[in-house]
C-alpha cells in the first residue's frame, strides 16, 4: 500500500510540470469543446487525437488522450443542458431533467450541478483505479492463454447489450470486427490470412485508420446527411453549484459512482448505460420519482455521476486484463499499445509505475473539468452556434491527414474511407459500430489465445471447459448468449419466480 501511495504522489508530481499542465488542460479543453458539438463523440475525440499525438512521448500524448476523454463526456452535458441534444451518448439522460431546468431559468444551476456530479463521480471512479486495477492485476497474473480465450469472448458477447433490444445487431458488428481483426499474417507462425495476394491486406488493417473510419469518416457522413435545426440556447444565471444540492444527495452521488464504476468494468457496456442505470437507481430510490423528468436536479446529479465514474471504471479492465470496458476506452487501449505501453496481467510486474500516472492524469483531467466547467461557461457556449456544415469538413480533413500521418501510406487513408462509408451504411439500418470496435480490438488477443491454448493443450479442447477459471468465464459466456435471445430470457425467469413461488407457498 505505501509503495502505491508513493508511486501515486511521484506520478501527481511529474504531470504537475508546466509542459504537462499545458497538455492537460489544453486537452481537456479541446475535449469539453467536442463535447459540446452534437453528434460527435469522445471515441472520435481519442481517434482523432491519437493520430496526432503520435510522435509525442508515451507519457505526453496518453495524457492527452485521457484528459480528452474525460473533457469529451463531461462536456456533453452542455448541449444536454441548453439545447435538449445530448452531445455525446453518455449524455442523454442528462437532457430529461437538465433542460427542464433550463426552461425554467436555472440554466447556470443546473450545469453547476452537472459539473458537480461530474468532479465526485470521476474522483470516485479514480480511487477505484487505484484499489482494483493493482488487484485485479493479480488475480489476472494466474490466467493463462484459455481464460483470455473466454475473457475476448465475454467482451464481443457483451457487444449484443450496446445496440439495445436487438442484440443480434450487436453481435453481427462483433463479428465483423473479429474478422477485420484477422485480415494480414497471423501473430504466431505469420501465415497470410484473406490478402488474396495483395501486400498491402497482407500487413493487416491498421487499427487507428481502421477506427477513425468508423467513428470519424461515418460520422461526419451521419451528420452532414441529417437536417438539423439550430435550437435555442437558454440564458445562463449563475453556475456555482449550491452547497446544499451537495449535500443534500450524497446518497445519490455515492450509489451512482458504484453503479457507473460497475458497469464501466463490464465489457462492451459504456458510459451512456451507466448514466442510465444510475438515473433509473435514482429515481427508484428517491422520495419524490414524480419530479423525474420535470427538472430534478437529483435525477441530474445522478446522470453525470454515473457516466462520469465509469470513465476509470472501463480503463480498470483495459489496464489490468487489456480487455476495455467501452468503445473509448478500446481506442485509448489501441493507443497504449502504439505507444510501446503493454497492458494486460504482466503491467504490474514489468511497468507498475504506468497505473499510477493513469490515476494521476485521471487526477489532472478533473481538475480540468472543474476549473474549465466553473469559470469559463459563457466563452464555451460559443462552440454550440458554430454550424456543422464549418465543423464536420475540418473533422473530415483531419480524418485523412490523421489516417496518413502514422505510416504515410496511401492504403490507410483508402482503409479509413471504405471503413467509413460501410459503417455509414451500416448505421443507417442500426449497426452500431461500437461493437465492431470491440471486435476488431479483442480480436487479435482471442485469436491468439485460442491458438496457443490448443497448442499448449496440443489440440485438446478440455481444458478451456475443465480448468477452474475458465469453465466459470464459460458458463457466463453461455449464460450471456441464452439470456440475450427472447424467448428463452422469459422461459428462464418464469422458471426462477415459478422456483420462488412455491418456495413462498
């Protein structure tokens, strides 16, 4: 434990430097403005910024990525808040009660208020980085190529949730990723895989380019392709946030962090369902559900904190296991690994120090929100009047130069374009492409731990099923597949409150 805290107090020290503290708010900053434009997202904030931070130190350019990521959700609420259109997904169950506030005057209110679920839930979030991602480190130290085998495929079965109530969906864009992920040579003997001759498919699909198509090139496509119609931007009072909506809801704040934290370790689940799942919490537990929707401001404390704590929460898997707990959290993973960062089990014993500088930029990041979301609201409102038709072109160009700028060859900035416009398609008939994004990451650590467990096991199936770990991780893998068909979802819960029924009797 000491050892940590003084990992964690030297880390706090070297991001405490000015070069850093021009990164770390500069980054959050950029993050918040992204934030605040409709239809993008903190997925495309990290693609973006990845490709070009990608001649900066390890250390420079994941601090950036990750005080983006935390600027890009927090700053979301803004446009929630004032215009009723969240800015990112995470977002959404912010607009129910914070434009409500909105129109009744209390605009400043209730983005105080937003920015303060949005501090505690993150500084909760932080602390359990901190405390799990070492122990959960250690536990993973005892996996061996099968449970990683069953730890990928719970990831891309847990995609089937992103897409809501057609898990199908999901599970086709898992897929779809695995296979993109198995395009080029194969990691243990290099054999060719689908290049049909061509060099180029032969080195695989780079991941960065790959992502940025569908997240940035989709995206720009999506919205360009949408009328949108300039909403009104409400006056803002005064943004301090009360002392006494603080206080007053400490239950809330602390029940939404475990929530958002929770589920942001789940993977394939995200931040936008732990807002959700923290909001609906809330207003089961809350003395008055009626005012929901009206303009509660526990309703909107609840929703900040919750997407907010699972920022940590999805980089505690992607640290200790390298499996992300969301679609950002796959990019900032996919950004590690570029960078010579290697998580996974070994991150504690080969590179220790690395958790506590994520904690520490975690730290800066919200730091970042707060200064940013208390002192500078009425300059930041200025992002939302900026048309899209001015926005979405600079984003494209910088989706090309970015796809260009890692090898500077022609093919990513082709493999961006073509990913992009499938994935626009795809959209368009309700294929999330977060899910193809936790495909495409998980798929090259399933692959190979499928290959080297039959290796080891010299091609004996049994022990992904008979080792004591692993046939857990497959019974949670089957039981997420059965409950997610329909049918037999409602066969299993007639049985179990059937079971309790005669219990009862």
């Amino acid at each position: 434990m000491f050892e940590g805290l003084a990992l964690l107090g030297q880390s706090m020290l070297t991001f405490a430097e000015p070069r850093a503290l021009v990164y770390t708010f500069g980054a959050t900053l950029l993050g918040i403005l992204i934030g605040c434009m409709p239809g993008l997202s903190a997925t495309l904030a990290i693609s973006l910024l990845t490709t070009l931070t990608i001649r900066l130190p390890a250390g420079d350019a994941i601090l950036i990525l990750i005080c983006a990521y935390v600027g890009t959700i927090y700053g979301g609420s803004r446009s929630a808040i004032l215009l009723n259109i969240p800015g990112t997904a995470a977002n959404a169950a912010a607009c129910l009660d914070g434009y409500q506030l909105a129109k009744r005057g209390e605009a400043g209110r209730a983005m105080g208020i937003a920015t303060t679920g949005s501090v505690a839930g993150s500084l909760f979030g932080i602390v359990c980085l901190a405390i799990l991602t070492p122990a959960l480190g250690e536990v993973a130290l005892t996996f061996q190529s099968y449970e990683f085998f069953w730890l990928a495929l719970f990831g891309v079965m847990m995609s089937g949730s992103i897409t809501g109530s057609d898990p199908l969906k999901g599970w086709i864009m898992g897929i779809l990723g695995l296979f993109v992920a198995l395009i080029g040579q194969d990691g243990i003997h290099a054999h060719e895989r689908f290049a049909y001759g061509d060099p180029n498919l032969a080195g695989g699909l780079s991941l960065i380019p790959t992502l940025v198509g569908a997240f940035g090139c989709a995206e720009v496509l999506t919205v360009m392709g949408e009328r949108f119609k300039q909403a009104r931007v409400y006056a803002v009072d005064s943004i301090l946030p009360r002392i006494s909506d603080v206080l007053k809801y400490w239950k809330t704040v602390l029940r939404s962090g475990v929530i958002g934290v929770y589920i942001g370790i789940l993977p394939g689940v995200g931040e936008d369902m732990a807002a959700w799942s923290s909001y609906a919490a809330a207003k089961r537990a809350s003395k008055n559900p009626e005012e929901f929707g009206h303009g509660s401001v526990e309703g909107l404390i609840a929703a900040e904190t919750g997407d907010n704590a699972s920022i940590p929460g999805g980089i505690i898997p992607a640290l200790a296991l390298a499996i992300p707990g969301s679609a950002p959290a796959a990019v900032l993973l996919a950004a590690m690994m570029i960078h010579g960062v290697k998580p996974g089990p070994m991150l504690m014993i080969e590179n220790p120090s690395f958790v506590y500088d994520v904690v520490a930029m975690n730290v800066y990041a919200t730091l970042g929100i707060l200064f940013f979301g208390l002192f500078l609201v009425r300059p930041l409102l200025k992002i939302l009047t900026v048309p899209r038709s001015i926005i979405m072109p600079i984003i494209f160009v910088l989706c090309v130069v970015g796809s260009f700028s890692i090898a500077q060859r022609l093919f990513d900035v082709w493999t961006m374009l073509g990913v992009g416009v499938a994935v626009f398609f795809l959209r368009r008939y309700g294929y999330h492409p977060a899910p193809f994004v936790l495909g495409l990451v998980l798929g090259d650590l399933m692959d190979k731990s499928l290959r080297r467990g039959l290796v080891i096991s010299d091609g004996d199936l049994t022990p992904f099923f008979t080792r004591p770990i692993s046939a857990v991780l497959a019974v949670i893998v089957i039981f997420t597949l059965v409950m997610s068909i329909p049918a037999a979802n409602i066969a299993i819960r007639r049985a179990v409150l059937g079971i309790f029924r005669r219990r009862a009797a």
